[in-house]
C-alpha cells in the first residue's frame, strides 16, 4: 500500500492529476492512522485538506476528514474529533452519500458513547440505523447492533444486549470479520462482568485478546486487559489479577488515556487491599484520586469545547447559506436583466406599456429577498448572543470560586497557619464548588437546548417520587436554614414530560425557593388537575419580588439574578433553562410575587390519568 501510493502521488503531481494526488495522500494518512503513526496521519491528513480543490472530489474529501477525526479521536481530541467529522457528515448530507451519513452518525455516536453523553449517543445510533438499512449490507447493521449492545450494557439494558451480542457474533465468524470479532467478544466480557459471570467474562476477553494480538489499537488492548484483570478479581485469582491490571495501565499510559488510567488504578488499589499491601493500596487510591478529579475537570472542558465546536460549525454553515443565496439572488438577477434586454430589442412597444406592471413585481422579489436576508442575520445574531452569553458566564461566575480555591490551597501548602486557614474556609468552599456544579449542568443543559435537533423522551412520571428525590438532595441546605417543607403532592400524581428535562426543573425552582426563603420560612408544594394539565405549585415564605423584577424572569435580553437570604449566588441562567424546557415538553409556567411575602411558581404540565 505505501509503495503504491507513493507511486500514485509521483505520477498525478507529474501529470497535473489533482484527483489522484488528493487520493494518494488520503491513502498514505489512512495507512500511518492504522500503522500506528498517529501523528504523521494528522500531518498528511492536513495538508489534504488545506487544498482549495479538495471541494471539487466529494469522495475523497469525506474520506480525509474522516482519516483526519480518527486520528484525533486516537489522541483523545474528541472537540476536534467532532468538529472534523461533522464536517464529513454535512458532505455526505450535501451528496446523499447513504455509506458516509451511516458512518459519520455511527462514529459520532460512538463519540458521545465514549463521553458518557448517553442522549447525544442514542441520536446519532437512531440516524445511522436509518441510512444503514438503506445499504442493504448485513456486515453494516452488525457492526451498528454491536455499538447498541456497547451502549445499552452501559444503560443496564441488559437482555437487549445479549440479543444484539449473539447475532452480531454469528455474523463476523461468518465472514471472518477479525476486527469486529475481537471488539464483540471484548463487548460479551463486559456484559459477563455486569452478571458477575466471571468465567465467561474471562473466556471472552481471552478470546477477544488473541484476535486482537495483530492489531495496532492501544487503546482496545488496554481495554480488553483491564476486563481480564476484573474477570480475575471477580475469580478472586489476586496474582493474575494484579499482573494483568499492571499490564493495562502501562498501556493505558501508552496511549495517554487518563479515564482508563483512572479505572485501571482504582482496580489495583482493590487488588492491593484485599492482599493487605497497605502502601500499595495507599499509593493507588491517591493516584485514582488524582486522575478522577482531572478527568472530571478535562470532562467539563470537553463538554464546553463540543457546545462550542458545534455553535461555530452552525455559525459556519449559516454564513455559507447566506453567502449562497446571494450569489444565487445576483445569478438570478443578471438572468432576469438579460431577459428584459432581449425583450425590449424583440418588441419594444410592449415592454414600454408593461414597465409599470415589471417594476412592481421586481420590487416585490426585491423585497422578498431582504426578508430573507433578514431572518438570516437574526439567526446569526442569535448564535452571536448565545456564544456570548456562555463565555460571560464562564468567565465570570465560574472564574470565581476555582480562583479562591487555587488560592486557598496555595495557602496550605506554603503558610504555616494555612491548615487553620483551610479548615476555616473549608466549608465555604465546598458550597461555592457545589454551586459551580450546579451552575455548569444548567450551563451543559441550556446550551443543548439552543442546538437545533436536540430531542426529548417523553414518559410518565410520578410527581410526588421525583420531588422527594430532589428534596433529599437539598437536605442540607434546609436543615441549614430551619426551613419547613409542606409537600400536599399524591402518590397518584403523574404527568408526561421528559425526565431528565423534569428534575432539571424542579431542581432550579427548589434551588431558588431555599435561597430566598429565610431561616424558619415555609416552601409549600401542591397540585390540582386542570383540563387536560397537572397544575404544580411552588411556594415559599421568602423575599418576593416586585413586578419589574418579575417581568425580568425569563428574559432573553436581560440578565437577572440576585442574592438568596444567606448570601447565595446566581447566574441568572436557571429561570430561562426552566422556561424553554417547560416549553418544550408543552407546559406553561407562571408567576405571582410580592415583595417581603413571598413567590409562588405555577407549572403546568400534560397529565398522565391513572
């Protein structure tokens, strides 16, 4: 394959063949992407795509930024990861190529299945299933049903699994498709593992490593080694055990993979334990420690940096639209003129009695398509404010509380007095964190819900359940301040929304009622059914408002938020988030106020009649 395509780039540059010296370097990426060199792939991978005639070759332009987000994906650059291959999937989008939107959708969703973001990666699993029945190719659907059954393990669906697992096996045997064969027995280790069937655990990892052994995929070994290392614990055959997992983690390192590094260790550390090798154990925990709050910290970044990928992708796609439509309008136009000048030259006489009638109806285009022009630029401007207001919130609100905790650690660990230091602020600290969590779930949630094709999933729920867990979360914060909870709420009372989009927000109108109610106030909630609506009511004894502020709530132009009794912070954020999202699942919400008396928040939502 390298001499081949070394030859082929030789002779295209020699014979002005921009095709095939394109398709020759995608070749020669492809080749180092899969012989190891990760980093040689992305070089060549990038001078590809710099060429301005790349555009010309549909083909071969999806094909190399495909190469170039696998080697990003290789290097755990899933931001760039994204942003390359949604560039191919609008390609393939553009050219209707039904092999490529089945593949970008499968790799995207394998994407968000790698990042926990298990909504984003059902989405895009849903679209590849549409385009790969279209193939006609039972390989295809067996390599989707094997990310499923990845996924829905992770989920816990798992008989839906084992379904998916035993048909896909029996069809790479079939075809001797060695490396899904090898990835589906390393699936049926991990869905072993969630049974605590060890022994068939460890058989399919074995099985899964012996395939895999001529392959060039760190990462995947290192995968399949820690399963073997679990299956071991799980056989409690400690030795094996404790040998295998050190092997993982070197791998692990190899390929710079933290989140494994993380899982890895924290297995070591249970080895360590149970063989009393307490500084072992000791060192294992500190260093799974270190690597959870990395990680989480590198998690977060990467949510921010995919919400950001995705609104410069769509900023980006909208300025082309517009672009085109102009060119379009201009074609259109120098058509038009023309015509109207080959008129006049055949018969002059009715183009003069007509003018009148040709003006009006040109003005009318005209104004047609400043119309237009102008929905695009409040899309844009749209996009613009929605950026803006996230790095505004980032920089401002979340800045804050790692600034003081950078500090303060600092102080521990230079200042003599700092131990007094920290354990004084200590406590302060962790509210202000806590909040920084809160803050960047509504951040994570607001920003999914300006994407345009961010769905829901719609089910009953019981009110009266998911509010007592949400209370329980705050029960500190309600001890803390003395406050009384009067919760009139049925067992009986269900209504149809989604889930996630529910607790979210009740969390953010409990938050606010506990930060505005005083110490010994009164947060009431109760329901009553109202046509076809379940009617929830949120009341607390706290400061109130006035009706400007009020009428501030939910608006997209100003930014609204005030301290709770005890000092509390906000960004203004939730309210909104709560808005769009009752919206969304076909709910309404209100507002009565006064201040010095107290808020009561109205929600209506569909009901679910038992």
């Amino acid at each position: 394959m390298l001499t081949h395509s070394k030859r082929a780039l030789e002779l295209s540059k020699k014979n002005n063949y921009k095709q095939g010296e394109l398709e020759a370097l995608a070749n020669l990426a492809t080749l180092y992407l899969y012989t190891g060199q990760t980093d040689k792939s992305i070089d060549f991978s990038l001078e590809t795509v710099k060429d301005p005639e790349l555009s010309k070759f549909p083909k071969t332009e999806m094909k190399i930024y495909n190469v170039l987000g696998q080697g990003y994906y290789f290097k755990n650059d899933y931001p760039s990861t994204y942003t390359h291959f949604l560039h191919t999937l609008a390609v393939a989008e553009k050219n209707s190529d039904q092999f490529h939107l089945f593949r970008m959708n499968m790799n995207l969703g394998t994407i968000f299945s790698r990042l926990e973001d298990n909504d984003e990666a059902l989405k895009y699993y849903a679209a590849a299933f549409k385009h790969v029945k279209k193939l006609n190719d039972p390989s295809k659907e067996a390599i989707m049903l094997s990310n499923m059954a990845y996924l829905n393990i992770k989920l816990g669906n798992l008989e839906q699994a084992k379904i998916e697992l035993d048909e896909t096996l029996a069809l790479f045997e079939k075809n001797n498709l060695t490396t899904w064969l090898a990835w589906t027995h390393s699936t049926f280790g991990l869905y072993y593992l969630a049974l605590n069937d060890f022994e068939n655990a460890l058989i399919n990892y074995q099985k899964a490593l012996d395939i895999h052994e001529g392959f060039n995929d760190v990462k995947a070994k290192a995968d399949i080694k820690y399963g073997l290392a679990k299956s071991y614990l799980g056989l409690n055959n400690l030795v094996k055990a404790e040998e295998i997992i050190n092997k993982s983690i070197n791998l692990y390192a190899s390929s710079d993979y933290d989140k494994g590094l993380e899982k890895a260790y924290r297995t070591l550390y249970e080895i360590s334990k149970i063989n009393g090798n307490v500084a072992q154990s000791l060192k294992s925990l500190e260093l799974t420690e270190k690597l959870s709050n990395d990680n989480f910290k590198i998690k977060n970044r990467q949510s921010l940096m995919m919400l950001n990928a995705k609104l410069k992708f769509d900023k980006e796609a909208e300025n082309i639209i517009s672009k085109n439509e102009l060119a379009l309008n201009e074609q259109r136009k120098y058509v038009k003129w023309a015509l109207a000048g080959l008129f006049v030259l055949i018969i002059i006489v009715f183009i003069i009695l007509n003018a009148n009638k040709r003006e009006k109806v040109l003005n009318k285009k005209l104004a047609n398509q400043a119309e237009i022009l102008n929905e695009n630029q409040n899309k844009l401007s749209q996009i613009n404010e929605n950026q803006d207001r996230l790095f505004s919130i980032v920089g401002h609100d979340l800045r804050g509380p790692v600034i003081s905790l950078n500090e303060i650690l600092t102080l521990y660990l230079e200042d003599k007095e700092g131990k007094e230091y920290f354990e004084k602020f200590a406590p302060q600290l962790k509210e202000d964190l806590d909040q920084v969590q809160f803050t960047m779930d509504n951040l994570l949630h607001w920003g999914k819900t300006q994407m345009q094709g961010n769905t829901i999933n719609i089910k009953s729920i019981s009110v009266k359940y998911e509010l007592e867990t949400i209370l329980q979360l705050y029960r500190n914060e309600i001890n803390k301040k003395s406050i009384v909870i009067n919760n009139q709420v049925s067992t009986n009372d269900k209504v149809f929304a989604d889930l996630q989009q529910f607790n979210i927000i009740f969390r953010n109108l409990i938050n606010n009622a506990i930060k505005f109610t005083p110490n010994n106030g009164m947060i009431s909630i109760s329901t009553e059914i109202k046509n076809k609506n379940l009617v929830i009511k949120i009341s607390d004894t706290g400061v109130g408002m006035t009706e400007a502020d009020v009428s501030k709530l939910f608006s997209n132009t100003e930014n609204f938020s005030n301290y709770g009794t005890n000092s509390e912070k906000g960004t203004g954020l939730g309210l909104r988030l709560v808005r769009a999202m009752v919206i969304k699942n076909n709910g309404d919400i209100m507002v009565k106020s006064q201040p010095n008396k107290g808020s009561q928040f109205i929600i209506e939502l569909p009901v679910d009649i038992v």
